[in-house]
C-alpha cells in the first residue's frame, strides 16, 4: 500500500498517510493546512542520479573515467 510521508509549510509537521487515490487532497492532520509537500522517498532520491558523479570517475587528475588519456599515477 503507498505510504507517503508528507511536511506541512505551515506548521512544520511531518506526518504519514496512506494515500489510495493520487488525485486526493492531502490535507495537515495538525493545522489542517492543505499546503503540503510529499516527501521523496530515500529510493526516489537514489534513482535521481545524484550520487553517480564521484562513482563514475576513476581518475583523481583529470575528468576522464580512466587514466589511459593524462597519464595521471
Ligand atoms: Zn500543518
């Protein structure tokens, strides 16, 4: 079943629902303030490629992903 987490901007709170339409209007459980934002999920953030930049290059010298090319050692 898909669990969002969501953050009120108004008061702050962090909460989690369960969410079986996605169209729903998801409101603060606290101050009952529709200005919510769904929280990405770690998965989601992984997926983004936002990690692959010091992955991907094996050389310290130059931005090539390998060393063949500055003759960095
Ligand atoms: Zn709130």
């Amino acid at each position: 079943m898909p669990i969002f987490e969501y953050h009120c901007s108004q008061c702050e709170h962090e909460f989690e629902k369960l969410v079986f339409n996605s169209s729903e209007k998801i409101a603060c459980p606290k101050c009952k303030s529709k200005k919510v934002t769904r929280m990405m999920s770690a998965f989601a953030f992984s997926s983004g490629g936002k990690f692959k930049s010091t992955a991907s290059s094996s050389c310290g010298g130059c931005a090539a992903t390998s060393c063949s090319t500055c003759g960095s050692k």
